[in-house]
C-alpha cells in the first residue's frame, strides 16, 4: 500500500484506434489534467493499435507504457460485446499490464474500455488499490469502487447488478468530463447566441471518422437552404482515413469550407460557431456546456441512447445514422424557424456546466 508520504498515483488503462475512436484517451486526459493541478502523479497504459493516441499523450507531458500491437491469428473472446477492441484477449491484456501495475502500484486504476469487464479487473486485483471505471454501456460486470456514467437518461439501477453493493455511481452530464476551457469561454459562447443568427457551422465527427460521416453530411449540405453568408469548418484527426475525400468534397462546397486538422483550441472553435453537427459521442457534453445547438449522428450503437435523450430534451435534434440523413431533410427548415437555436442553447446550456471534472478528482481525491 501506498504510504501517506507518498504521492497519490493515478493510472489509466484506455486505448485509441480507428474502431474505438479517440473519446476514451481525451476523457481520461482531461480528468489526469484536472488530477495532476492537485499534485497527483498520472500515467497511461495504452495498447499500440492503429490510429492509436499514445504519441499525443506523451506531448500532453504523461508516460505512457506501450503494450504491443496485436499479432495475427490471436483469438479473442466474444465477450463483453466490444472484446474485439482490445485486439487481444482479456487474458492476454491482463497478464501485460500487469508489469507496469505491480512496479506502478497506483492509490486508483482507472478504466475506460469497452472491452474490459470484472475478470480483467480481478486479474489485475493485486496490484491496483482502488478502482474507478468509466462506461457508457451498463452491459457487463465490474468490482469498481466508483464508477461514472456521464450519459443523459442513465439511472443509477442500470447498474443495480452489475457492481458491488458498496459501489458508488456516479451517473448523469453533471460529471461529464470537460476540459477547463469549455467552462471558462461559456460565458462568452452563452452571450453571442442571443442573436440567434445561423451564419457559421462546424462539422465534427470524430478524430477518425473512419466510415465517412463527414462526407455524408456534406453532400447532404450542399442541397440545403442555407444563408448566402454562411461559413462552414470541419474538424478533423490526422489519423482519418478519408480526409484526402473530405478536401475535395470542401473544395466545392457551394459556402466557403475550411478542414482543420487536429485543432487545439475546440472550445473557441465551438464557441464561435452557431450550429454544429456532431456525433451523439463525448462531445455532446462540450456542445452542451457552450449551448451550441446541435444536429446529432449516431456513429455507433452506444451513441443511439444518447441520442435519442438528447433529442427527447429538446437539447439537440436527432437525425439518426449517417445513411438515413436524407430521410431527415424536415430538420433544415427548422434552422430557420424563429428563436429556434436560441430555444435549443438555453435547453442544452442549462444541463451541463462543465464543472464535472472538478467533481470527480473531489471523489477521486478524497
């Protein structure tokens, strides 16, 4: 056990890759940001998969202890549903971390993965103190002491069998993980709505993209009503597969079209813009926290809920999966609807603060 002179030590288990995306590495950097200002030494264990975000990690100033890449012919376990993700077996991962969990021995192991269910978490039980998980699904078993589900229209019971009685959930976007800029600039975004005026759209859907929503929702743009004077921004990773696609299609876009590539400043980018078109993924929470009014995709099965909460609050509307948006043309002619989008940033506004951060190292800390 750690002694009380030592420093408290935080390691995440989360990976990147073109099919898990990048949200679960930017989450868990965002709450190692907010724990390290406290003095709390962070690390990561990452899996080398392609698309991966270990490199961006190590410059955000965190060591991160690489496990390799997966070899062909491994064979991995059908469960939890997302086993796949991890490349390998859960067996195979466990006996790898192990390693650098016994040299590391840290007070909280926090883990975000799909892929990862309560045999991993026993596998490793020796050498971790406490254990913090971060889901979004309530599809498979952890021993976890704290466990966090940001998503709107989760109820703590979903969890109800599914962890020890002791467990402490923490459920709903008052915990979303944001980054300290989304709640300093809110004001500021919160203020220059009032006009409600649609004259820029930003267009972000994931740092891969690796099926081409991007693509879709632009084609789907270029037929709609929008104001002579509108501007439109994509945003973009480096690791997408179809950005050579994505300049092209931008390069003809009947409003000038700008694609930035692995932007630091999303928060200002967010702010200034007065529609997005978004995937009902962690970012949600961000358009949320600047009131931007949103037009959502369902990238992925787990987004479908999220979605569908959001769009039953009224704080963003709903278009469903990228093969369907021209079965939803009926929304652009809402974009010109009085008061509309000032409607929607007051409803997405007042449900996340961008605060949660803070509140989880409070739990983690303490």
């Amino acid at each position: 056990m750690t002694s009380s002179s030592e420093p408290m030590r935080v390691v995440f288990r989360a990976d990147a890759s073109l099919d898990i995306g990048t949200g679960h590495v930017m989450r868990c950097l965002t709450l190692a940001d907010a724990l390290s200002v406290k003095g709390v030494e962070c690390c990561f264990i990452s899996r080398d998969l392609q698309g991966n975000l270990i490199e961006q990690t190590r410059q955000r100033g965190y060591t991160v202890h690489m496990l390799p890449a997966p070899q062909g012919g491994q064979v991995v376990s059908q469960k939890p549903h997302h086993a796949a993700w991890l490349g390998v077996s859960w067996e195979m991962d466990a006996a790898e971390s192990l390693p650098y969990l016994r040299e590391l021995n840290p007070t909280w192991l926090v883990v975000d993965h799909y892929a990862l269910d309560s045999r991993w978490e026993a596998a490793t039980r020796e050498c971790w103190q406490r254990l913090f998980v971060i889901d979004d699904l309530a599809d498979r078993a952890h021993i976890a002491g704290v466990l966090l589900d940001q998503n709107l229209g989760r109820n703590a019971s979903d969890y109800e069998s599914l962890l020890p009685t002791h467990a402490q959930r923490l459920v709903g976007p008052q915990y979303a993980l944001l980054r300290p800029e989304f709640s300093e600039i809110r004001p500021y975004s919160l203020e220059r709505r009032k006009s409600g005026e649609l004259r820029h759209i930003l267009i972000s859907l994931g740092g891969v993209d690796k099926d081409n929503a991007t693509g879709a929702v632009l084609r789907t743009l270029r037929s709609c009503p929008l104001p002579d004077d509108c501007t439109i921004t994509v945003i973009m990773g480096s690791h997408a597969p179809h950005l050579d696609d994505i300049n092209a299609l931008a390069a003809e876009m009947p409003w000038p079209t700008n694609v930035a590539i692995n932007v630091n400043d999303m928060a200002k980018r967010m702010a200034e813009a007065d529609l997005a078109i978004g995937a009902a993924g962690s970012t949600s929470w961000e358009r949320c926290c600047l009131g931007l009014p949103s037009l959502m995709l369902s990238l992925a099965d787990n987004q479908k809920g999220v979605a569908e909460a959001l769009h039953r609050a009224g704080v963003a509307y709903n278009l469903g999966r990228p093969e369907e948006l021209c079965a939803s043309q009926e929304c652009w002619g809402r974009l010109d609807q009085s008061g509309w989008l000032t409607r929607q940033s007051a409803k997405a506004a007042a449900l996340v603060d961008g605060r949660g951060a803070s509140r989880l190292v409070q739990v983690l800390v303490n």
